[in-house]
C-alpha cells in the first residue's frame, strides 16, 4: 500500500537516506547520510542511523 511522505520545510536529507512510505519528517529536522527512516520525526531534531534515531532536539 503507497502512503504519502510528507517532508516538512527547512528539512536536510543526507544522501542514500530512505525514507518508507507513511512517513512524516517534521520542520527543520536532519537527517543524517544513509538513514533508513520507518517511523515519523519529531521537528527540528537530528537523526541518524538504521533505524534513524534521534541523537539531539534543535533550538527553534
């Protein structure tokens, strides 16, 4: 089944991440090269890894 990703603005996506279909990056998140993302993000944080894993909330 195809969900939309919603990707929110003044995000930064490594490259090579993937990101599965259902998911939704919040504002002003980044995240790191080579990623798999399976679950939403919460905004302005940084993630990282497989699964991405958030390693630190931004100010903003």
């Amino acid at each position: 089944m195809f969900r939309p990703i919603v990707i929110g603005d003044g995000c930064w996506i490594g490259a090579n991440v993937i990101i599965l279909s259902g998911v939704t990056i919040g504002r002003g998140t980044v995240v790191g090269a080579g990623s798999v993302v399976v679950k939403d993000l919460d905004a302005n944080s940084v993630y990282v890894g497989n699964p991405a894993r958030k390693i630190r909330q931004l100010e903003g």
